[in-house]
C-alpha cells in the first residue's frame, strides 16, 4: 500500500481522490486550508479506520508548507497530488482587454506557484518514498496546441506556466527516478466547473486513477487527458 498526499481535499476532485484511494486501502494525507470547516473530509477521514489523515495547509504560504513538513519529518510520501486550483477573476476580468491583474496573479500564486512550492517543501518526504509520483491537475485550456479562444485568459495563462514549471521539474529530477505529469481532469460537475459540466468528479477521478496506474518512468514530464490520451503544449 502507498501513502498519497492530495492538496485541496476538502472538496471537488481532491476530496473523491481521497475517497476512492481509500476504498483501494491506500493511506491519505488530505489537505486543506480549514480543516475543521471541512464537513465531508472530516468525515470521510472518520470512518477510515486511521487511513485519512487531513492535515492544515495553505499552499500559498511558505509558513504553512514548511509547518506541514515539519509535521511529517520522517514520513515516506509515495505520491504528491498537487490538485488545489482556483479559476482567478471573473470571467468578464479576465479578457486581454479587461483583466483583473491582482487576481491574475493570485492565481498564478495558487495554481503555478504553489504546486512547485508544496513539490519542494515536501521532497524529503517524497525520496523516502517508493513511488516517486508528482500529479499536477492542469487543464487542456493551459494548453497553446489546443487554443480556439480566449475565454478565461488568465486562468489559461496559469495553467500554461504550470505545465512549463512541472516539465521543468521532471527533468531536474529525472536522473532520481521520478514520474511528473500533468493531467486534464475534464470538464467536471465541481464548484469550478458548473452543473452543466460534461463529467462528475467520480467519473473524472476514475479515469484519472487509471491514468496514474499506467504511468512509467517514459511519462516523466507529459501531459495527458484524463482517460490517458496525450495532449498537445
């Protein structure tokens, strides 16, 4: 069994990859920034039997992350699911011509810089680790290959650098023997994604379990679909 820590468990997709790893037996370190206003994490850690264990943290925050590691000195991590995102500004800010530029760069601190900041402060839990996997939860509409509009600029624009700064990363820690990827998870019936979205979080995090489970040491720093299909940059 392996030790898997998820960043953003409190809810959406973070929160049904803590559910489903748990019913394989796997253990959970599921973070958030409120643990105790996380109802459903709280009691989904509840009934595991000791195998969740939910844990304070703010990615954003240098403080917080190096207290998190504090806290788990000596704990082997297996794999890091690097899945706390944010949108950013309102749609109607977010255009070339009209952006919210303070919230740009919040979400460029929440879903670019943090993933690297959470990915290095928890190293040393990750090379006693066997597993050696870095999931970082991009998006297709990071993606330049795949640009049809410019709906959500800024977003777009974070996820992009995420994938860049996580390609960045595989290489650097190739010769280790790590595995980084970058996953769409679909357009998703979460709070980001909307009810009219295309998927739910059980059929997204599925597919994207099965995806993990395949990767290999030939996948350290690709971008994939959820249901494993490569994406183009």
């Amino acid at each position: 069994m392996s030790t898997i820590l998820i960043t953003g468990a409190n809810r959406g997709l973070g929160l049904e990859f803590t559910r489903q790893y748990l019913k394989d037996g796997e253990t959970i370190i599921a973070c958030c920034r409120a643990p105790d206003g996380a109802k459903e994490l709280q009691e989904v850690a509840a009934g595991s039997g000791g195998k969740v264990k939910v844990e304070k943290l703010d990615v954003t925050d240098d403080a917080s992350c190096a207290a998190l590691a504090g806290k788990l000195k000596g704990t082997a991590i297996d794999m890091l699911i690097n899945n706390a995102g944010i949108m950013g500004p309102a749609m109607e800010k977010q255009a070339t011509a009209n952006m919210d530029y303070a919230g740009f760069a919040e979400a460029l601190n929440v879903n670019t810089l943090s993933p690297l900041r959470v990915t290095n402060a928890l190293m040393p839990n990750l090379e006693d680790g066997k597993g050696k996997t870095i999931v970082n939860i991009s998006s297709r509409m990071g993606s330049i290959g795949d640009l049809s509009a410019t709906y959500g600029t800024a977003y777009r624009a974070t996820k992009a650098a995420l994938n860049m700064v996580m390609a960045c990363l595989a290489i650097d820690l190739k010769e280790k023997g790590y595995t980084v990827a970058m996953l769409h998870p679909g357009w998703v019936q979460t709070d980001m994604g909307g009810p009219e979205a295309d998927l739910t979080p059980p059929d997204s995090v599925s597919n994207m379990r099965a995806t993990i489970g395949k990767l290999t040491k030939a996948d350290n720093g690709k971008f994939f679909n959820y249901d494993g299909k490569p994406l183009p940059w």
